[in-house]
C-alpha cells in the first residue's frame, strides 16, 4: 500500500530527552525554507557529486542499468504541493501528473547525462499507475528526458504490492532479462530496498513518506 504522509519537522528536539512540538504553520515554513533558501539544492548536488565520484571507480559491465524512480527524484513535484499548502489529495495528486509539468531536478538530470554518456541503459521505475504512462513520457520528454531503455508503471499486477516489494520485483524481471543493474536512485527508502540494487542512492524528500 501506498502511504502518503504530511511530514514537516513536527517535532524539534530539545535535549536527549525531551521534545517540543511545533506549531503547524512554522512546521511548513521551516520545510518551505529548507527547498527554497537552497538547502536542498546544496544537499542535492553534494548528494550526486559523492555518486559520480563513486562511479567513476568502476568499470561498467556489460548490459549496465541505472534505476531511477520519477517523482521526488527526476522530476520534482514541490510547486505543486506548495500550491495546496503541503498537503496531499488523491485527486488533485493524479490531475497534476496529467498535467505532465512538473520540473526536472538539474542534479539529477546530470547524473543522467553522464550515464548516457557512458552507455549505461536507464529505466525509469515508478509506482505512478500504467493510465499515467502517457502523461509521464510526455512530462519526462518536455525536460529533455528523451533518450531511456523503458519507463515502468504499476499494472493490475503490481498495483497492491508494498512499493518495496514493487521495485524488487521489477529489478528482478529486469536481472533475469540480462541488466547488470549498477545504481538505483531515488527519495524513498523502499525505492531502494530489496536485491539487484547496485549502489544505492538516496535523495532528500521532507514532503512525504512512502512505505
């Protein structure tokens, strides 16, 4: 089940053992300040840095694969849930996708570009559903994500796995077809957990939990 979760800094801590609790407004505006004063880009970036760095320590095998998620990760959904006071509504959630505006994350566009550039295969694994497939080709296509092996969504099959379970599983599919998967990327734990992961690299999300 997917689980979407207000989650902004409600508590500050005081002490090892003691908490205060946050009013909500200052709870949004100190996450607010964190994707706008630049923290987050500076996070970001230092994130994607440390991961090239990494990669550029190894030489790919044959048939390499880099697993990035979508939302939080290539493209990013903040303006939108900004615009509803970050919060969460189903419908309002699947009318933005199918939108298809949402921004791309420069940084990690980058590290997309230089895997292409080293002919290292993307997939893009989302737990967006297979009637925002269209929409998601054309968002990830207006940013300039054009070249990619395949973009999976969630079907009737795979619509009520845990989003863990989910990604495993099409990581698995995807090792039996001959990928040596070297990298996933993405900003939840569950994008990542599970086998034929590679390296695992996970990116900052304050605006909700999957698990």
């Amino acid at each position: 089940m997917k689980k979407f979760l207000l989650i902004l800094i409600p508590l500050v801590f005081v002490g090892c053992s003691s908490t205060e609790l946050v009013n909500l407004d200052t709870a949004k505006a100190i996450v607010q300040d964190y994707y706008e004063n630049g923290q987050y880009d500076k996070e970001v970036t230092e994130i994607i840095n440390s991961t090239i760095k990494k990669l550029e320590k190894h030489n790919f095998p044959e048939n390499s694969l880099a697993i990035f998620d979508v939302d939080e990760t290539i493209l990013s959904n903040y303006a939108h849930t900004k615009e509803i006071g970050f919060g969460f509504e189903w419908q309002l959630w699947g009318e933005w996708i199918q939108r298809a505006d949402c921004e791309v994350i420069p940084q990690t566009r980058r590290l997309y570009d230089w895997l292409l550039e080293r002919n290292v295969g993307i997939v893009f694994l989302t737990g967006r559903k297979d009637y925002e497939y269209n929409a998601t080709i054309r968002n990830l296509n207006q940013v300039g994500i054009i070249t990619f092996d395949t973009l999976i969504t969630r079907t009737d099959k795979t619509r009520k796995m845990l989003a863990e379970e989910f990604k495993d599983y099409e990581r698995k599919i995807l090792t039996e077809q001959g990928y040596n998967i070297i990298l996933s990327i993405g900003d939840q734990w569950s994008d990542l957990d599970g086998s034929n992961t590679g390296l695992r690299v996970k990116l900052p999300n304050y605006l909700y939990l999957i698990d």
